[in-house]
C-alpha cells in the first residue's frame, strides 16, 4: 500500500492556484492535500474548503509564529509538504527548518527581480510594467526565512507587449502559474528531499 504524501496550502488571497492544485491532486495515488491554512480565510479559503471538503485551519500572525501551537497544528494532520499559494506573511524561521526543502513558493515575476517584502500581487505586475521589461513570468522556489530567496525549482516566461498593461501581464503570469504549479509540486514530491 502506498502512503500518501499530505500537502497543507497555505494562502492569503481568492485561492486561484491552491484550486488547481487541488483539481491536479484530486485522484492521486500518492499526494492529498489536506489541510488549507490560511490568514484570511474570508477570501476564498472558506469556499475552497467546503467545496471539497478539506479541513481548513485559520490563523492568525501570532499563531503561525508560535511554534509550539502550529507545529502541533501541523503534525496533527500529518503534513508532509507546504505549499504556498498566494500566503502574504513571511514563513517563520523554525517552519523553513523544520520542513527543510518541503516548503515552496510561487511568485509572479521572474525571481531575483521583483521579489522581496511588498512585492505581491499587482505591486509586482506594476513594478514590471514601470520598467519597461519585454518579459514577466512566474517562479516556483523552495522557501527560506527571507521573502523570495530560496533556490529556483522553476521559471515559465511570457513576452510582454508595449501596449500591455499591468492587469495584462497578471493574466498571461496567471496562465503560467496555472499551467506549471501542481506539476512542478508534483515533480518535486516524487524526487523528495
């Protein structure tokens, strides 16, 4: 009997990756996701986690950074593997060590650039725009206790036209980021670390 690799996802936002990770993993022989975590389970978390009926576990700052109370959290639901999906607060020290290389982040822009505190969302869209670069794309990576400075997994690009405004380069990085993200997991799960 094989046994299953548990993933957690943790998000912040509507939840758009942490769906299709979910579709991806749904008849997996050997990954499940079960756990969603997340720090504002009002924007979209709640709904992921009733549609398909996984566990969902909110938190607050505090909580995550309480390592006694969230481990615990953790290791009660047996989890394997974290991935982050949209999740704004930065992964604490003892989490990245804990879960040494199980830990990955997507980040929409081609990493190292555009990366660090403050650069989420449309902030890094706009950043790419207002630098006249001629691509974006998106980064998958393994998460250290700094904001998107852990190695490169893997990097989808896209062209940017002139004519493209930041609302544009979202939608082709999120084309991108939805194609790649749960094989990328995948991949990385079957290699292990």
């Amino acid at each position: 009997m094989i046994t299953k690799k548990n993933i957690a996802i943790f998000l912040s936002g509507s939840g758009s990756n942490a769906r299709k990770i979910i579709e991806h993993f749904k008849n997996h022989p050997s990954v499940k996701v079960a756990l969603l975590v997340s720090n504002k389970p009002d924007l979209g978390a709640n709904l992921i986690s009733e549609e398909h009926q996984i566990p969902l576990l909110s938190i607050t700052k505090p909580m995550l950074y309480d390592e006694t109370i969230f481990l615990k959290s953790l290791k009660d639901y047996e989890i394997d593997f974290i991935v982050l999906a949209g999740f704004l607060l930065l992964v604490p020290q003892y989490l990245v060590k804990q879960f040494d290389h199980k830990v990955v982040n997507i980040h929409p822009a081609l990493l190292p650039k555009f990366g660090g505190k403050g650069m989420y969302g449309h902030h890094v869209h706009e950043a790419v725009k207002a630098s006249g670069e001629i691509e974006s794309g998106m980064t998958i990576h393994f998460c250290n206790a700094q904001y998107d400075e852990g190695d490169i997994i893997f990097q989808a690009k896209t062209v940017i036209e002139p004519s493209d405004s930041p609302t544009d380069i979202a939608r082709k990085v999120l084309v991108l980021e939805h194609t790649h993200y749960a094989r990328v997991i995948e991949s990385v799960l079957a290699i292990g670390h």
